[in-house]
C-alpha cells in the first residue's frame, strides 16, 4: 500500500467516525430544561426539608393505601383538586392562593407532582401547568412516578402527612394560557404566527369519536399529535402487546414534535385541557419558547353550533336515547325476573 492509498484509507476512516459521532449527536435528544423533572433521588433527599412539598396526584383512598412517605395529599385527583367541575381553572387566582398556602405550599416551596400510572400521569402535569400558569417557578414532576419510586427500592407509607400553612401569592403567566378566543383567530386564519396542536387521538380529530355536540377539528390545526403517541411503548407481558409507559423521554418526545417550531407559540389541546398539560410540560422540557394550554379545549368548541369546525361530525342523540331505552327495558326484564 503506497502513500496515497493510507492517506485514503485514514481519510475514509476519519470521515466515518466524525459522521458517526455526528449522526449520534443528531439523533440523542436533550432536555432543554431538565430541571423540571426530578428523579426518586432527589425526591429522597429533599421530602423532609421545609421548603419541599411533595404531592401524590391520585385518589385519596389510593394515596391511604400507600403512598411516597412525606408526600402529602390534594384530597382529590389533582386534575379535580385545581379545578372547577367543568375541568377549567378557577379564574379567581384568590382560591388558589387560600388552596395552596392550606397545604404548605409557598412562593418558596418546590413543589414536586406524581402519578400512579398512566390513568394519573395526566393528574401530575394538570398540576404542573397550574402553578407554572400562576408564575411558581420551582415546581417539578417525578418522572416515571410512583413505578419509578419502587423501582429504586424505596419503600411507600400510609400514614397522612400534614404541612404546616404557608403563604402563596400568585403571579400568573398569561401567556401559558389560551382561550377560546385565541383559538377562534386561528381557525380564522388571523393568528398566522401560532401553532395549533390537537393532543386527542386520531378518531377524536376527525370526528369518528365525539365527546360533544360536534366532532372533528379546529380550522388550521397545525398538526394532531395524540399524547399517547409522545411517549415511549413497551410491551406488557400480560396481553403481549405494546402500550405506552408513564415516563418521559427527550427522544420520543422530541421525534413526536420535531414538525414543530420551537420558536412560535404553540397551544395544544384535547377534550378538556388535561392530556394537553402533558404536551405543554413535554414542550417545556424541550425547550418551545412559548407553550400553552388551551383549557376550555374542545368541550367548549364542539358544542358550539356556529364555530367553525373541519371534518365535522354531529352527535347521533338519536342513536343513543335508543340505545338507552333498550337498556332501561333490559333493566326492567332483570328486575322482574329477581322479584
């Protein structure tokens, strides 16, 4: 081999590895501010410091059962806990100021959220996008949860924990909530600058799957990104089949969003403005300039006769009164029967 063929050979070898190195670098995705999620390390290190509160995001009859020792309970889900019973966000900030500073939760607090699973990981980021939406700017999500938890060995508690009261003043971010309105000047066409993301499944967007009077989509809808689909899938050895797990991962949540511009404003929402709060902390982490929550999201939308809708589809009330009625007299039959 002469020269010029090793110079060659070392030429091709070199540019193998520096795209190499290239290619990995491109392809391993990094949070943007990884701070806003913590690990059961941390967690532990912290529970038992005055300016820490930890919150279990279930059920209060699960968090009896057992729960991250320290950790304290809203007394409800939290995505009922933080808001009103149509699932919107009381607009009087004064009830969350009282609501907080009840359960030790101040200004200067670190406020970590968790979920059971993938039933409550939703509950955990409503209460992320909450106090973020009233400015807190030091609360987190335990990623992976109460399964993360156990999985490093730690054991769980059930006696209730109580926080001494604290003061809490809100200083809400506007911005990281949008209304009904902002959505209605997309649909219009006059909001050119922001991006639309529908977070319910596929059925839901087009309007096969209606959960109001109307199905289908907003008018210039960015892109429908379920929420299900930004995360990770593993395969559950009791149906053998593929089902998304309660962590985040940079990865899959960067390839889910990659169609995006980080830069724009971006509002997400579903049927309620609850599996969009995981968009919003996803985007968050990504590090999207200016992300949203859309919280009176389609309930709102699709029950009103004169917004605009795509793909437009009307609730079968029809359909369904028959269908209760041949319920009722199956119930009827039954309870004839029994007597």
């Amino acid at each position: 081999m002469n020269k010029l063929q090793r110079w060659q050979k070392y030429s091709v070898g070199a540019l193998g590895l520096v795209l190499a190195a290239w290619v990995g670098t491109a392809t391993a995705a990094q949070w943007v501010n990884p701070d806003l999620l913590v690990t059961p390390d941390t967690v532990k290190k912290n529970i038992n410091k005055a300016d820490w509160v930890v919150v279990d995001c279930r059920d209060l009859k699960d968090y009896a059962k057992g729960h991250i020792p320290g950790a304290i309970s809203l007394g409800k889900r939290c995505k009922k806990a933080l808001r009103d019973s149509t699932a919107r966000v009381f607009r009087d900030t004064a009830k969350y100021e009282k609501f907080f500073g009840k359960v030790g939760i101040g200004n200067d607090t670190h406020v970590v959220f968790y979920h059971g699973d993938m039933e409550t990981l939703t509950d955990a980021t409503v209460g992320f996008w909450v106090m973020e939406y009233l400015g807190h700017d030091k609360v987190h999500v335990l990623n992976g949860g109460l399964d993360a938890w156990r999985k490093a060995g730690n054991r769980l508690d059930n006696k209730p924990v109580k926080k001494s009261p604290a003061t809490f003043k809100a200083k809400v971010v506007s911005n990281r909530f949008s209304t009904t309105d902002e959505v209605l000047k997309i649909a219009a066409g006059e909001a050119q600058g922001t991006q639309l993301v529908d977070t319910r499944t596929v059925k839901e967007h087009v309007g096969k799957d209606i959960r109001a009077i109307r199905g289908g989509h907003v008018p210039n809808t960015t892109a429908n990104i379920s929420h299900v689909d930004t995360l990770s899938m593993k395969k559950n050895p009791k149906t053998g089949k593929m089902e998304p797990v309660a962590y985040l991962d940079p990865d899959t949540s960067a390839k889910a969003y990659a169609g995006l511009d980080k830069n724009k404003r971006v509002v997400a929402h579903c049927q309620t403005g609850t599996r969009s709060t995981l968009t919003y902390l996803q985007m968050r982490l990504l590090g999207f300039k200016e992300p949203a929550n859309w919280d009176e999201s389609w309930r709102v939308y699709g029950s009103q006769l004169d917004y605009p809708v795509e793909g437009g589809q009307w609730y079968n009330f029809a359909g369904l009164n028959k269908k209760i009625k041949s319920l009722e007299k199956k119930v009827t039959t039954l309870e004839k029967n029994h007597k």
